[in-house]
C-alpha cells in the first residue's frame, strides 16, 4: 500500500479548513472561537486499517475491460492464436458446454505444434493460460481458507498413499503449478476446482455453515472458469480444462445438498462434458503421461455412469480407449479388464433394451466372458501375483485366520476389481440357470452341460468371496509387506506371526454343498438374492438407489465397492457378513469416510437368503435330458402335474 503521510490528530473541521487545531478537551479552540460544536477527534489507531474493497473493486473493472478490449481486437496472422502448447489439432469452432455438450465433430485439419516438457506444465505466470475473465476477480476468498481447501485437496487426492482413494490426481503438476504472487494470476480453473474440492471434505468433516459457503462459492467460481475455457476452441482442448473438468465431477460426486437424484443428474452431465471433450481432443491427448492418466480416470467414471443408465460404453470412447491401450504396459491387465467391462456394458444394455431375451444366449454370453476372465487371470506374470498366509493365532481383522499378501495395494486393488466383475457375471449366471429351472422346461438349459456349469459357477463365486475377505487386512494397513506378520491388538504386544499357505484354502461349505446330485425332495422356496449385473444399485425406489449410487462413487477408499459386493452375495456367509460390516465401520471410525458407515447400515438391513444356492437344482430341470424307460413310471408318479404340463 502507498504511504499518504502522517494522519492528522486534529478535528474534522479544522482539517476541512486545513489550519492547526490545538485539540483541546472537550472541544478545539477553533471550533469555539466559531461557536461550532467540535466534532471531536479520530482514534489514530483505527487509521492503520483501511478498507480498500470498492477500491479495489473499481480498478480490477476498469483492468478487464482494458484486457477485454485487447482481446477482442482481431488479429492480422491466421494462427496467432494457435498456443504454443497446444498438442492436437485446431478443433470446429464451437462452443462445448460442460453440462450440456455440444454434439462432436471431425476437428479441422491442421498441423500438430511440439512443445518442450517444461512448457508443457500449464501455469498462469507461463503465459499459456487464458486471460482471467473479469467474474473471477471477485474470488476473495481469505488466503488462509483457500490455502486449507488446497492443503486437503492435496493430502486425499495427490500425495495420499497409492490406493488410499480411486480419484488420485498425482500427476497435477504435469499440468499445472501455482501462481506467482501477482495478484491478477491468483485463480485459475485448476485452483478454484481443487479449493472447492478441498473446502467440500472440510466442510464435511467440520459440519461448518462457513465453510460449505466458501466452497460452494469456489465451485461457482470454477465452473464459469472451465466454461469460459469451453468457449474457446484452443484452450478447451488443452489438459489443464479436462483436468479441472475431472476435479469438478469429484465435487459432484461429494455435495450432499438437495435429492439424490439431483445429485446423480449433475454428476452425469459432467460425464457427458468430459466424454465429449475427450472425443474433441483425439489420440493426440496420450502424447503425455497426464493424458493419458485423465483419460483412464475418465473412462472409469464413464463405466460408473453407464452401470446407473443401463448404457453401453459409448463407441467414440471405445475406440479412443483402443488407441490407448496400444501403449500400454502388455502386462498390465488394466487394458483386457477394461475392455471386458465395456463387453459387460453392452450386454446389460441389451438385456435391459429388450435386444436380446434369449436366456440361453445370455447365459452363453456370459459364460464367455467369465471364461476370458479366467484365462487372462491365469495369465498374469509372477509380478502381479499374490501370497496366501495362516495366522498363528486369533485376530479379529482376519477372518478364519487367512489373509493375502500382494506386491502392493494397486495390485490388490486391480485383483478386486476383477473379482467383483466376476462376481456379477458369476451371480447372474446361477440366478439365470436357476430361475429357468423353477419356470420352464426348455430343453436350451437343462443339459448336463448348464448343470455343470451351475456348479463350477457356485464354486468359483465362493472363492472370489473368500479372496476379497482376504485381501481386507492388507487394504487397513494391518499387514506387514515383508513376513506376512499381522499387527497385535494390543501396542506392546509383538505382531500375530504367520505362515505362508502354498495352496489357497478353499471355503468351508456344507454337505449339501458338496453334492451336486440331483435333489429327490421338492424345490426350495428362497429366490436369488445376490446382486447381478442387471441391479448393482438394488434399492426400493429411485432416491434410494441414487442414494446408494452416490455412497459407493464418492467413496474415498478402494475396498468400500469390494466390501459392498461381497455383502451383498449370496455366497457370502452370516459371519462373513458380520466380518465385512464390521470392518466398514472400523474404516468409518479411523479415516472418518463416512460412505463406509452408511453402507455398513445398508448391508445391515440387507437380507439374504443362500437356500437355493446351497441346494442342489430342481429336479425337473434334469427330466428331458436324463428322462429313461425304466424311470419313465417313477418320473410319472412323483412329478404328474409338471409331467402333464410338459406334454401339452
């Protein structure tokens, strides 16, 4: 601030007239011998704080429009405008709306600019970030709520251990670094997003009005920001827009303001703006290790948003994610994992279509996707494998004192995410066969072949089951990477040690289990009640599923969506569901994720029932195919009726 000299002491009347006032008590000798009354005299330490706000207001206005002015004036050369960081090619000069996107075209043909890794690092000092429209002028947030919104961003998003949350934005500053201190380059889309993020956990954890209102005013900020990068064709399809894009839908994913339905609908339309501007920025976004980490994060949040529509993966991401995958690492099964899911994707949207009703085809369809599942598994190099271990003695955080080992939570967070994949398959496949057995006689799925397969199918959701309980401790932080040792209850207490099992446990089952002979008894009555792939968010009505939708995406930890899903599985035993629900709480209570708390509730009130998956097929399901002349009077006299019915 410029110094104005030394206040006076004197009164207002006499520095009005700017003569000497002798300040006299109670009143000045100059507004006496004028037989005014003195208005008395100022409190000089109040002059040391000046409120400075219309001030600073008025030059900040008068600012933009000055910059406003110079952009607005055209320019003479054709590709002046082309950014000297830019890495795709010029795109149709339309505007994309983040939440309503504008249909994509075939970018125009021009040529692809290079730019050095330095440069590559989008800031607002380096001169590659737009000209801060005059609405961001007004983000006054205090410096020390801003600075606690981006310290939070930072601990949960970026520099948090390798799987603490599936949103991991540890490439930012591949993208983006922070301003100098000028004052004009102080905000930028990135920053506001990663505020808004930031202050919306704060405010969470805190329960604060104030803080709620800061960072939905840091939200609003961002977003005419991005928007105002959307309108310009160059700076749309730069990394730094997706990035704050992506960090805005983390936003989306956490406000619990309003319906869940709202919540669910916002959060889709930011999935529509990211997709479609993925589509305008082409292969050319995987030249860098940023883009091609947004756009993996992207293709997740696209799978989720297509699990809650009942959509297939949209085809342009499809073949982007193709383009992709040729670079990735051939080890790696991010790539097949991924490229099954969208082949789930699109049967699910044709069974909830109507497209395709055949259940034997379905059936059929899915055991050739569980089939590559379980080919590409048993595939993976000695690097992505994992070890089995026996405790020595009881813990409560490992259920029946068998626990995994893997090289590091990433694998196990990818080995999850292929059980649960194959968790639904595998659920829908039993609950398919099954429910064709109770109503129907077709002779399609009543060979020995889908009663073999029924068991197979049986067997291998069981053991699915049973290793995502076992990677449980290794996700809490309970496991030590080097002995397999567990960590003792109690401090002082050195840790549960272990032994290495080279051949996983199998699952305890009971003797009806273990037969698959053909039951002579009547059917039992219980219903699948696992989750298939038709129904992950299973709830009474809309709210409800968009409630429990949103619970397992802005979940901040990688083993809530495994935990769900085993919860919910048939196969899953009453104490392996009092093992999963207490350790969602126990998470609750530790990192205060309070999605793990909630869904601990809701698999609670979950009632399951395993009868029809315990038990052995309906016997009738078996009549065509076994049906013989010797048993011709004993299938006639113990099924009449349904004999009768086959017959007609």
């Amino acid at each position: 601030m410029v110094y104005c000299g030394k206040p006076s002491k004197g009164c207002s009347n006499c520095r009005e007239r700017k003569i000497r006032c002798d300040q006299r008590e109670p009143g000045c000798g100059q507004c006496d011998k004028r037989q005014q009354e003195c208005p008395g005299y100022r409190n000089l330490v109040d002059l040391m704080f000046r409120d400075e706000s219309s001030h600073v207001i008025k030059k900040a206005k008068a600012k933009a429009r000055r910059k406003g002015h110079l952009i607005a004036e055209p320019d003479s050369s054709p590709n002046s405008r082309r950014s000297r960081h830019s890495t795709t090619p010029d795109p149709p000069r339309k505007a994309l709306s983040l939440v309503v996107p504008s249909p994509g075209t075939p970018s125009s043909p021009g040529t692809l600019s290079v730019w050095s890794q330095d440069e590559s690092i989008m800031s607002p000092d380096s001169g590659s970030w737009p000209v801060t429209p005059a609405m961001a002028l007004f983000y006054n947030l205090a410096p020390t709520c801003q600075e606690r919104g981006t310290a939070y961003f930072f601990s949960r998003y970026v520099t948090m251990d390798e799987t603490a949350c599936h949103q991991k934005f540890d490439f930012v500053y591949d993208v983006w670094k922070p301003a100098s201190s000028a004052p004009d380059q102080q905000v930028d889309s990135v920053l506001a997003s990663m505020t808004a993020v930031g202050l919306m956990g704060l405010a969470i954890m805190t329960q604060s009005r104030d803080m709620m209102e800061a960072a939905q005013k840091s939200y609003g900020t961002a977003l005419r920001l991005t928007n105002h990068a959307l309108e310009d064709p160059v700076e749309a399809i730069k990394d730094s827009t997706m990035l704050s894009i992506l960090i805005l839908g983390v936003f989306e994913m956490m406000t619990e303001n309003g319906p869940r339905t709202r919540t669910v609908k916002a959060f889709q339309e930011h999935v529509n703006g990211a997709a479609a501007l993925a589509m305008m920025r082409g292969p050319a976004q995987f030249q860098t290790r940023a883009g091609n980490r947004m756009f993996a994060m992207l293709c997740q949040r696209v799978v989720i948003s297509c699990i809650q529509r009942r959509m297939p993966m949209p085809e342009p991401l499809v073949q982007l994610w193709h383009e992709m995958a040729k670079l990735l690492d051939p080890r790696d099964p991010t790539g097949w994992m991924t490229a099954l899911m969208f082949r789930i994707l699109q049967i699910r949207h044709d069974i909830s279509s109507g497209a395709m009703t055949d259940t034997q085809v379905i059936v059929d369809k899915l055991l050739a996707i569980e089939a590559e599942f379980e080919t590409r598994t048993g595939q993976l190099p000695p690097e992505w494998q994992f070890r089995t271990f026996k405790l020595s003695r009881y813990h409560p955080a490992v259920l029946d004192g068998i626990c995994h080992l893997y090289p590091s939570l990433w694998h196990a967070t990818v080995w999850n995410g292929i059980r649960t994949a194959r968790i639904l398959i595998l659920e829908t496949i039993l609950s398919l066969i099954y429910l064709e057995s109770q109503q129907s006689y077709s002779p399609r799925l009543v060979s020995e072949r889908y009663v073999d397969e029924f068991s197979k199918a049986r067997r291998k959701l069981r053991r699915m089951v049973q290793s995502i309980i076992a990677s449980v401790p290794q996700h809490l932080g309970l496991v030590n990477s080097a002995d397999g040792s567990i960590e003792s209850l109690t401090p002082l207490s050195p840790p549960i040690s272990s032994v290495e099992v080279r051949a996983t446990p199998s699952p305890p089952t009971s003797p009806s289990t273990r037969s698959d002979s053909v039951s002579t008894g009547p059917p039992e009555p219980s219903q699948p009640s696992g989750l298939t792939i038709l129904d992950v968010t299973r709830a009474r009505d809309p709210e409800d599923e968009a409630h429990r939708f949103m619970l397992l995406v802005s979940a901040t930890s990688t083993v809530v969506w495994p935990l769900y899903i085993v919860g919910m599985s048939s196969a899953c035993t009453d104490e392996g569901k009092a093992y999963v629900i207490e350790r969602l709480r126990t998470l609750y209570m530790e990192t205060g994720i309070r999605q793990a708390d909630s869904i601990a509730n809701l698999l609670d009130e979950h009632e399951s029932s395993s009868e029809w998956l315990d038990g052995p097929l309906k016997p009738a399901l078996m009549l065509p195919a076994m049906l013989k002349l010797e048993d011709f009077g004993v299938y006639m006299e113990r099924d009449r009726p349904e004999f009768d019915a086959l017959l007609a």
